[in-house]
C-alpha cells in the first residue's frame, strides 16, 4: 500500500505562475486590468480564434451567454444530462426548459442523431460537452444546427488542448483544429482543470457582435469593460446600456492564467503519456472499462482518467472500489452524477431512471482515477496495483 495520500488531481504550480502573480500583487493594479487584457489576447493566438471574453468562472460564462442569446422562458435548451450541474441550472434559471439527450455508452458524448431527434420549434440552443478531454463530433453536430438555425455552444470546460480532426479528414494524429478556433466554445480554468486561474474562465466565438454583448453583460451592462486599454482605467462616460452582472476576471487570476498557458503542451504532454501508461495497465483488468476515444480526435487533453466499474465482472460496486481505494491511499472522484436523476430535477421535472439508459449505466459505474502532470510512472503503478488488489488480480 502507498505510504502517502495520492489525490484525484493537483494543480501543477511552478516557481513562474508564482512569480507572475507576485509581480501583480507588487503591481498596485490586481483586478481586472493589463493582465486580463493580455490573457484574451494570448488565448485568440493560442487558438486561433476571433475574440476572448475572460471570465470569473466557466458558469458565469455560460449564464452571460444564455443571456446574451435571449434564452428565456418557453425556450428549450438541448444538453446532455452527463454533465456538470451548473450549466443545467443556468437554464433553469434563465427559465427555459433542459432537454435531456442519452449519451454514447463508450464515450459519454451526444451524437448528432440524438440530438436531431430532440429538436422542437422551441429549441433555442445546443450545448454538446467535450468529455475529459476528447471532443465531440462537431461536423455532425454542426450540420444539424446549421440546418435547424439552431446556435451551437461548446461545454469545452474539459477540452484545454483538445484538437479535432473531423469526421471528413481523419489525417494524422496531431492534425486538425483545436476547440475553440470556429464557433463559440467556453473553457474552465477552476484548479482541477488542465489550465488552472484558481477560479476563471473564458469564452471563445468568432462573431464579434455575440463577444461586445457578452463583454457588456459580465460587468454590469456597462458600455465600456473594466478596464480600457486605452485610458489604463474606467472611461468616466461608461453608462449602463443594459442590466448586466459582475463576472470579469481579476489580474491576480489572469496573471496565473498566462503562465499556465505558456505551459499547456508541457502539462498536457505528461498527461497523455501518464494516460496512455493507464491504459496499457487497465487492460489487463476485465473489471474495468475505460472511456474509448472516437475516430475524430486528432488531440485528447487527458483531463480525466475515467473508469466504470463492469458489474458482470466484479460484485464490487463503484462506491466501494472507491472507498478502498482511500483506505490505500489513492484519491478518487466521480465526473458526473446524471442530471436528470438529482432531487431538484426529479421532483421539477418528473424525470425517473430508465429515461437515459446509458447516461444512467455510466453515473452509476464511473470513478475518476489519480491524473495530474507532477504525477509519476510509480503513482500509476500503486494506483493499479490497488485496484487489482480490490477487485483481485
């Protein structure tokens, strides 16, 4: 058994995102400013995208943008419920009505089929989820939303460094467009995420009016943002031009941001060989079923190791793999408990088990096991050497 704790994730901090924010911190400016600035701007050349909007979190992404699309009550919102809470419950309060697709058992991400299949004339929004690091089939997805005059926003919260390949072009590994490039995508930068601000997050588009309105609405409405890059200040003639919120990102976590982006391909590099190191391992336990990867990811960002626990091969449950594991300690999580099937849901909306069957299977069986860059080939090692000492070599 380990000696020491390992968790399900750490964030990777260095000696120079500890210096970048320091050097905020000595600044005299530590909200939003200069540094936030530079972070949008490092993130279109990163990607390749038209316009960056940073952000205190990935929800308050999400509910900027719901606003700025005029989601609202009688509205419909197509999304899977094997997802976090957060964006189901923006569309609930925005007042409009979730609209649950089933997911692919192998990958946990909606095709294009079901998602065609739920649409209404009141559908005013796709929201597809890029699953622990893999990417959805955006060619399809956007077919259907093209022909339906539906937006599409990717769930991109898992999706730092994910590149899609395309379902037309499968080319070589490496070779595609990373997420984020075309569309509107939001990203997560809380502390587990691949790039961390602490708490932070940005949304990408390439429609530069969407990215005025949504810059307008997460600093409260006013007609200018936080901070002008001109007057290194508030223009004094900033007005309200429509009733918004106070989402912006400060320099302190923009400063943190920038250095973790700088070291992207090195983190995510050490994730993938850690990944592929798993996955080697893994198969030598029936009990387990990794997520597979679909034929159009060009890049996977490796943001979870997510496993489910086969109940045909083992009377070992999720939950008590889990708690064994800790009593060896290795750290686990659970990325996601289904949506519909949570209290608030159930009893709202009358939603029952059976109603997404492969959603449901995957809820009931996954665990997330130890995955982040400082990790080491021996920690992979003792995790899996737990895991056949609990389900039996």
């Amino acid at each position: 058994m380990r000696e020491t704790f390992l968790p399900f994730t750490r964030p990777d901090i260095t000696a120079a995102e500890i210096d970048a924010v320091t050097e905020v911190l000595k600044s005299g400016w530590i909200t939003t400013g200069p540094r936030a600035a530079e972070l949008e701007e490092a993130f279109c050349e990163h990607l390749g995208c038209r316009e960056a909007v940073a952000v205190c979190s990935a929800t308050a992404g999400m509910h900027v943008l719901l606003a700025a699309l005029d989601v609202g009550p009688g509205d419909e919102v197509i999304t899977p419920a094997m997802t976090w809470v957060s964006t189901v419950n923006l569309i609930v309060l925005a007042g409009a009505t979730p609209v649950f697709v089933d997911v692919d058992r192998d990958n946990l991400m909606v095709s294009a089929e079901a998602v065609a299949a739920a649409i209404t004339p009141r559908t005013k929004l796709i929201v597809p989820v890029h699953f622990a690091g893999a990417v959805a089939d955006l060619d399809a997805l956007r077919r259907v939303a093209e022909a339906h005059g539906i937006p599409l926003v990717e769930d991109a919260a898992h999706a730092m460094g994910s590149v899609y390949r395309g379902t037309s072009d499968r080319g070589a590994a490496g070779q595609g467009t990373p997420v984020g490039r075309t569309g509107c995508a939001i990203f997560s930068f809380h502390a587990i995420k691949n790039v961390t601000t602490a708490e932070g997050g940005m949304l990408v588009t390439d429609q530069p009016e969407l990215a005025e309105r949504v810059r307008r609405l997460k600093f409260h409405g006013l007609g200018v943002d936080a901070f002008d890059r001109e007057t290194q200040g508030r223009a004094p003639q900033a007005e309200v031009i429509e009733p918004g919120y106070k989402y912006n990102l400060p320099d302190v976590s923009a400063a943190l941001g920038l250095a973790q982006l700088a070291r992207l391909e090195e983190m995510n590099g050490r994730r993938r060989a850690l990944a592929e190191l798993y996955l080697e391992r893994l198969a030598g336990i029936a009990a387990l079923r990794p997520l597979s990867t679909p034929p159009w990811v060009a890049t996977h960002a490796w943001h979870l190791m997510i496993v489910r626990v086969d109940d045909a091969e083992t009377a070992v449950t999720r939950d008590e793999l889990m708690a064994e594991l800790k009593k060896r300690n290795v750290g686990t999580g659970v990325h996601f408990r289904a949506v519909h099937l949570q209290k608030y849901y159930r009893e709202r909306f009358g939603y029952r088990p059976g109603m997404l069957p492969a959603t449901e299977w995957s809820s009931d069986r996954m665990c997330s096991l130890p995955l982040f860059p400082a990790m080491t080939p021996a920690d992979v090692d003792s995790v899996i050497e737990a895991l056949e000492d609990v389900l039996g070599r």
